[in-house]
C-alpha cells in the first residue's frame, strides 16, 4: 500500500523510556530472562512462569507441580504438570485470559514454556500447563461426549464424524473409546482439520 494508505493508520502516541506503561499489579523490578540459578527443569519452568504471570499483573496467583494423571493430563507423553489457581475470586476470573478460546492461549503458553526448557536442557522433560482446571474439566466433557456419541453409533450403526479436534483432546477420545464394546475410532484429515471418526466396529 502507498503513502496514502499509512497516511490513514491510526497512530498512537510514541511512549518515551521515562513514561513506560505498566501493567496493573505488575511488580515494579521486571525480570529481563528465564531464571539462571534454577534447580532443574521444574524449577525452572515454574520460576519462568511466575514472571510471566507477574510481568501481567497475576501476582495473587498460585502454582503447584505434580505427576500427569489422565489423557487430559498428558499422561505418558509430559513429566510434571503445573497447575494455576488464582488466590481470590477475581484474579481467578482473570486468568481466564490465559485460557483463552477453546484454549489455545493455554496451549500456547504450555509449548513456549517447553521451548524455555528444552532451550535450556538437554533432555526429554515435558511439562504440561492447566489453568484453574481447565483441562480437567474439558476432559471430563470429551469423555462424557465421547460415551453419548459411541452409544449413538452402537443403536444406529452409522458413523459419526467429531467436529475438528487438537491431538490431545483427539487423543481423549480415543483413550476413551478403546474400552467401549461395539465401536472404534479413526482419526481423518489434516492439521486443524483433523477429525475423530466413531464408526461401529467390525464384526469378529
């Protein structure tokens, strides 16, 4: 585009190094790099996502490690999950930001946290991220979903195709669906696109 159309940006007014805009409830001392002085990979990736909850003014927040228990989880795929809870009922709302839509900003956040370790670490430490139990309880909805659907196809016969799925809520229903009597899964079609097909399963 021309001069004309730059011309027509809106422009906001250029912030002087004297007259930074903080976040609310951001610390005054920000931190400029991912911990140096961690322990190991746990230590590290929690002090990593202290500052980044601080930088945004999370501070009244809470965040606690322990063993991957489900699908939902990450089960055989992650080490540790951190979990993150607000302190008050506010902050608690807050951090629904962090979730985001279907969360994708949860998930975003949970690979850069990965990327920091693996950076910095030459091993195979995985960390998986919930916030305020998102995970859980959107796993506790893939499986009850899942257990309609294969109900469906078992009194119908038909196969029913699942609206497009990440691979770990893909991988929930799967998990799910493997000792249920009378249907299989599939998955189809690629990348954001990718599907969980229930189909009834073949006659023995």
């Amino acid at each position: 585009m021309g001069r004309g159309g730059d011309e027509m940006r809106p422009r906001g007014e250029p912030v002087s190094a004297g007259n930074e805009q903080r976040v609310p409830g951001a610390p005054n001392d920000l931190p400029l790099a991912p911990p140096a002085d961690a322990e190991d990979e746990l230590d590290y990736a929690g002090r990593a996502l202290r500052d980044v909850l601080n930088l945004i003014g999370l501070t009244e927040t809470e965040i606690s490690a322990r063993e991957p228990e489900t699908a939902g989880d990450g089960k055989g795929l992650v080490t540790q999950v951190l979990d993150v809870y607000g302190n008050d009922e506010t902050t608690s709302d807050d951090l629904g930001l962090l979730i985001g839509r279907r969360g994708d900003t949860l998930s975003s956040m949970q690979y850069l946290l990965n990327v920091l370790i693996s950076t910095k670490y030459d091993s195979e430490y995985v960390i998986g991220l919930d916030i305020e139990q998102y995970r859980h309880r959107r796993e506790q909805a893939l499986i009850e979903m899942a257990q309609r659907i294969a109900a469906e196809v078992r009194e119908s016969g038909d196969v029913i195709t699942l609206e497009p799925m990440p691979a770990a809520e893909r991988r929930i229903v799967h998990i799910t669906l493997e000792s249920e009597p009378g249907v299989r899964t599939e998955s189809v079609g690629s990348g954001t696109d990718r599907q969980v097909e229930v189909l009834p399963a073949d006659p023995a």
